[in-house]
C-alpha cells in the first residue's frame, strides 16, 4: 500500500544551518494498517509526513501508493490518494464556505475539476447523517460557516471530509495536539471508528505517548531522521511507556527529550 525506499531530505544543505531531516528512511505499510508515530521533536516525523503528502521532494529515495510512484507528483495530483488532517483546526477546510459546501468539494476528489460543486438533495441527506454521527448538532447547520465553528467541530467535519471519499493512505499529522483534552478524545473516537469502519490504511503522528500505544495496530518512533522502533500485533499491544522507552533508548543509544512532555492527557 505506502512502500517507502531509502527517503532522505537536507535543509539548507551546504550552510550553517544544513539539517539533515530524514537520513534513509525505509517504511511499508500494508492495506489497513493503523502506523502511530512518535519522536522527539526534530526527529523527523513532519518532514515524513510532508514528504508523502507532496509537500515537498525528498532529495534521494522513493514513495509508493497502492504500487504508483508518487515522489515527484505534484500535490495537487498526489491529493486523489491522500486524506490529510493537519494540527491546525483553521487549515482543510474552506472558512468562509458553508459546512454543506466544504463537504460538497471533498466529495469530488479525484474527480474531474468542474464548475459544479453544489451539493445534490440526496448528497444533503448523506451530509446530515454524517454529521449526525458526530454529536455535534451540525445535521441542523449546514449553511453555517465553518469559520464559526469550534476547533474540536472543524477537526471533526476536517475528518470526515478526508474520508467521504475513500483514501489509498489517511495522513492525521498531531491532529488533536491543538485541542483540549475533552475535545481531542472525543476526535480521537471519530477517528478510531472512520479508519476501523473503512479499513483505511493510516498514518497518525502524536506528540502524545499513551495515545500513541492506544491507537492503532502498530507503532514507529523515529530519532534524528530515522525509524529506530518498528512494533505491531501482540508485541505491541503489550507494551508499556517504560518498556517502549526502554526500547527506544537501546535501538537509538539516545534518551528520549522529556518524555514527561508525552504523557500528557
């Protein structure tokens, strides 16, 4: 499904500022799978991320989606295989568009670009039961403006339109990290039932370490641009915070920065 081959990118390279962010990457994901990502900062996990979605080239390796060579696709183009959820709430969706609006466009990817992006009467019934699963009361404010909702209400409607219409790969890049903590589990909930109702094949990196053995059927912890733990199955699901440090510590010879920091609710 992803398949990703000796991927390395440099920051101003040749300067004092030269940072080597991803140093030979090498990561499969099989269809379905559930990847949590976990990392200090600067530890590689954005440009990763960034690197799948398009948002820029890898100066040396490859990236696969369902078996296409999309390392220099451009973003746009790369977008008929990708479902994104950024960290910012304000970020995927259209503000000052209605919430039936923003859900009509995500509708039509990877289909032809066309003038008509209005919603349908059938579409409409389908927004509103959507919505309804949220628990939100937004089946009843379609003509809202997205721009008025809540963070937590965008990073829900921001989800769901990064999988009404199937994706090849979901990318959730820390995408409750600016929620509170009531709001970010209820995200999180959303997010365990679309990607186990779909089957979907997902990326998720958190900054938060009990989330990131909650979720998902395996776990990658990356450390100065490399993936230094890979666990899934039975190994993960019985691992522990201490044994998952201690894990990083002994494949990385490093302490992980202020794991303190992980662990927040």
């Amino acid at each position: 499904m992803l398949e990703i081959k000796d991927l390395r990118k440099t920051f101003f390279p040749h300067t004092p500022n030269e940072k080597k962010a991803l140093r030979g990457v090498n990561l499969t994901l099989e269809e379905g799978d559930f990847v949590t990502v976990i990392g200090s900062n600067g530890s590689g996990k954005s440009t990763l991320m960034n690197c799948i979605a398009g948002v820029f080239f890898p100066d040396k390796g490859s990236i696969r989606i369902n078996g296409d060579d999309v390392t220099r696709m451009p973003e746009h183009i790369r977008a008929r295989y990708i479902g994104r959820v950024f960290q910012d709430p304000m970020k995927g969706t259209a503000a000052e568009m209605q919430i039936a609006e923003n859900l009509a466009m995500a509708s039509r990817r990877g289909k032809p670009l066309s003038l008509r992006w209005s919603s349908s009467a059938n579409q409409i019934e389908q927004f509103k039961e959507l919505l309804r699963e949220l628990d939100l009361g937004l089946e009843n404010r379609l003509e809202t403006r997205i721009g008025t909702l809540s963070g937590g209400q965008r990073q829900s409607i921001t989800l769901l339109m990064a999988t009404l219409v199937r994706p090849k790969l979901l990318l959730l890049d820390e995408h409750t990290a600016a929620l509170d903590p009531k709001t970010a589990e209820k995200v999180l909930e959303l997010t365990q039932k679309r990607v186990s109702e779909g089957h979907l094949t997902t990326l998720m990196i958190t900054h938060n370490m009990r989330d990131a053995l909650r979720f998902g059927n395996r776990l990658i912890m990356m450390h100065e641009g490399r993936v230094v733990v890979d666990v899934g199955g039975e190994k993960k699901k019985n691992l522990t915070i201490q044994s998952l440090l201690e894990l990083f510590e002994k494949a990385s010879g490093a302490e992980f920065d202020n794991p303190e920091a992980l662990l927040t609710p």
